[in-house]
C-alpha cells in the first residue's frame, strides 16, 4: 500500500480528569467498555498496555454492516498493533494495522490520544495518521465521534 497521509482527527470534552480518561485504557475490559462504536460488540484477543506491548481487538458488527463487508470478515474488524508511547493521564500512541486481505486497509495507522485538563474536565483528542484508503472519511469521523461518545459515557459526561 502506498501511504494515504490521511489524517482524521476528533475530539470531545468530559466531565473527568485526565487520569480516569486514560485510565479507561488501562485493561481490556476497561476498553472494551467503550471503544466499540455505533452498532458493534468487541473483545481483546491480546491485550498488554505498557509500553511495545501488543494488542489485538476484534470488532463485531451486531447488524448493519458496511456496504462491501467489513474489513476483516463479512462481519468483523480485527486489528492489531503496538503501544509505541504511554504517558500517564497526557497521552498514549499507538499503531493500528487492520486484519484484512484487501489492500486497501492494508498498512500501518498511527493513533494518538491525548488528555488535556479543561476547566470543564478532559478534553480527549485523537488523530490518525496514515489511515487507509479503504476506510472512508465518513466512516472513520463517525465511528471516532461514537467511540468518544462512549467514553464520556463510561467515565464522566459530555460537556
């Protein structure tokens, strides 16, 4: 795959300090909690949070699926990657390469989350870098727009 140089980015503000946003990375049950966006179950198949640690996640559409399948099986996105850099309640790097045999979601993502203190709480951004041309950017800013949703959820409340 050639790189795309896509960056998507999304943020939001939660009523929670910078450490219980991050700290909703901290397991796999925590982020499973979470993470998955709109209509989509997930689960840890490997998951070691440290620093070089792996993780593998498989996302499971319940029903609505993407025009064309998803990207690993008809019904299931499966990723894996590095956690590059952690920095306790500021920020945590990671990189994302999706399971697929379409060379349109092949190559390696760059995420990165950041925690910054706002009067009103956190507000947690994201940028991806260098996602795949597979992933259209309608897509892409929706479900990183639900999965933040889901995290205000899980530790504090939209501001």
């Amino acid at each position: 795959m050639v790189a795309t140089g896509r960056v998507d980015t999304a943020s939001i503000v939660i009523a929670a300090t910078p450490g219980q946003a991050y700290g909703a990375f901290a397991s796999a049950d925590a982020l499973m909690a979470w993470l998955p966006p709109g209509d989509m179950t997930g689960r840890a198949l490997e998951y070691d949070f440290r620093e070089g640690g792996r993780y593998r996640i498989e996302l499971t559409y319940r029903s609505e699926r993407p025009a064309g399948g998803a990207k690993t099986t008809a019904g299931t996105d499966v990723t894996s990657g590095r956690f590059v850099s952690l920095v306790t309640g500021e920020r945590i790097v990671q990189t994302v390469e999706f399971d697929s045999e379409n060379a349109a979601f092949s190559g390696e993502m760059t995420m990165t989350w950041t925690f910054e203190a706002v009067p009103e709480g956190t507000r947690v951004s994201i940028t991806a870098e260098n996602v795949p041309s597979g992933i259209s950017k309608v897509d892409h800013d929706a479900g990183l727009r639900s999965s933040l949703e889901n995290l205000a959820r899980c530790v504090g409340t939209r501001s």
